[in-house]
C-alpha cells in the first residue's frame, strides 16, 4: 500500500503554485457612520495555468461579504448574489462599480478617506489572501487603469 500513501503528499505539491496569484487596485469609498452596507472593488489576476475560484470573502469590520453582480433589468439596477467567481487561467476578474463587487454587510463602523479596509479572500484550492484595501472619497469614481 506504499503507493497510495504518498499520493496525499502528491497533491499537497500540486496545490501550492495554484495560487500565483495577483490582487491588485483594491479600493472602496468612504461611507458615513451608520451606513450599513459597502461595496469594495478590486482586480485579481491569475497567471497561473489553471483556473481558481474565488468562494468567499471576510473582513473584521464587517458582519458578512458576498460576492455581488450589478445588472440591469428592465431599465433597474439589481444585485445579485455569486456564489462564486471564477478567474479563467491567464485572465483576470476586475471588480468594479457598476459590475462584480464585493458586498459588506453590517458594518461595524464608518471609514474615511485614507483609511484600510482588511480583507480576506478565500479560493477554492483552500488558499487564503490577506489584503488591505484603500478608502476612497466618498464620490470616487471607477479604478484607475496603469496600463
Ligand atoms: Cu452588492
């Protein structure tokens, strides 16, 4: 039975370079106390030779995060729930307003400009990043592009 007891090793190898990748412009806009919800946008970046999935996001300063799709339905903004977002292998997911975004709920207090927001993401791979994203003005518009 050796050969099946090293395949757990195996895969463990095989998982690792699965998350290069790339979170980047990661930004939302400063919301006055009391207001309990926010959006925070950002890009991720997966030069990797395999897809990753985007499950789950987390901060402490908010009750839950949901994954959110803006669209347009009979001339309305709506938004609805993700349960998940896939970054194809050598593509990129750019999160924004208007379109994917991350949903905070429950806020546990206001943030100003220049302020951080801490995040977590979490893959399918079981992988984990932290990031700390930036507070914009309250009337800050689209990310900016470098490229
Ligand atoms: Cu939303």
């Amino acid at each position: 039975m050796h050969f099946f007891r090293i395949l757990p090793a195996v895969a463990v190898l095989l998982a690792m370079p699965a998350l290069a990748l790339d979170v980047s412009d990661g930004w939302m806009r400063a919301m006055p106390p009391g207001q309990p919800t926010a959006a925070a946008y950002l890009s991720i970046d997966n030069p990797s030779n395999s897809p990753v999935t985007l499950v789950a996001a987390s901060s402490p300063l908010a009750g839950s995060v949901e994954i959110h799709e803006s669209v347009q339905q009979d001339g309305m903004w709506r938004m609805r729930r993700l349960t998940e977002l896939r970054i194809p292998a050598g593509d990129s997911a750019e999160l924004g307003p208007g379109g994917i975004h991350l949903m905070l709920f429950r806020m546990k207090r206001g943030l100003s400009e220049g302020d951080r927001l801490p995040l977590t993401l979490e893959f399918d791979n079981g992988k984990t990043l932290q990031l700390d994203i930036s507070v914009r003005a309250i009337g800050a518009a689209s990310g900016h592009k470098h490229h």
